[in-house]
C-alpha cells in the first residue's frame, strides 16, 4: 500500500488518511529539503500545496500530488482517485501519530475511558505509541460517513 508525506500545511488532510488506514507521515517542522529527502528515502508520496516543493520532487523523480484547493472533500477525492482506500483498512492507524492500532480487551480499558463509553462498548483499540484508546462511537459513525461520501 502506498505511504504518504503530508508537508505542514496539511494536518487534517494527514489526519484523514490515516482514519482511511493510509501511513500518513505529517512533516510538521521540517525544511523542504528534509521533506524531500524523508519522501525519497521512505518512498513516499508528497502531498504538497506548495507549488516550488510540489516541482522540486517531480525533478527528482518522487511521487507528488499538488493540492491547490484548501477543500478537505476535494482533496481528499483527488488523492484516493489515485491511491483507493482499502476499506478494510478503515480507523487501522493511529489519527494523532500514525502507528497502526490493536485491538485490546475490555477489561484493559476500564479507568481508562469514561464509564458510559465502557458500559456501551465492547470493542476497543489501542495505540501502543501514544497511548491513545479508540472505540467506535458517535465520532467514529461521523468519520466512517465523511469516508464514503469522499470515495462516492
């Protein structure tokens, strides 16, 4: 499956592809210089609005989507045009720092999310880097609708 680099300006567009199962590095800090050579050196697909960046990557020869528009939908449509999500893949990766997520029991959890959510819930998953618990809630609903309507 392909691996992206998303340049600074795009955190969200990072964010989402990581909820679509995508291994989404979000080079937040970086020079251009390092952008590129992370890109070249991890085979990774630049995502840019930067048109200078977006060019200097196409001379040397790394795969680049330029994204002109600052619309989350359209972005996000132009992209997996090109890269389709596996929809198996959907919420497999960690939204905050891009580590792939396992599942964990429940009775792992519990003091660890609110009463209400483990009294709901029987399935969570956790992201052993940043610590961070996943469950599939109203959030979670929210962000699988959003997924297929930009893959319609």
């Amino acid at each position: 499956m392909v691996r992206f680099l998303a340049d600074e300006m795009l955190g969200t567009v990072a964010k989402w592809l990581r909820i679509l199962g995508f291994d989404t590095e979000y080079a937040r800090d970086m020079e251009d210089d390092e952008i590129l050579s992370k890109a070249e050196e991890e085979d990774r697909v630049l995502l840019t609005r930067d048109t200078e960046l977006f060019d200097r990557a196409k001379k040397r020869g790394i795969s680049a989507i330029y994204l002109p528009h600052a619309e989350l939908d359209r972005d996000m449509k132009e992209i997996i045009s090109v890269y389709p999500p596996e929809k198996e893949r959907f919420m497999s990766r960690c939204t905050l720092c891009n580590s792939e997520i396992v599942e964990i029991s429940k009775k792992d959890v519990r003091g660890r999310v609110p009463e209400g959510v483990y009294e709901r819930q029987d399935r969570f998953w956790y992201c052993e880097r940043c610590d961070k618990i996943y469950w599939e809630g109203s959030h979670w609903e929210m962000m699988r609708s959003f997924a297929e309507e930009i893959q319609e």
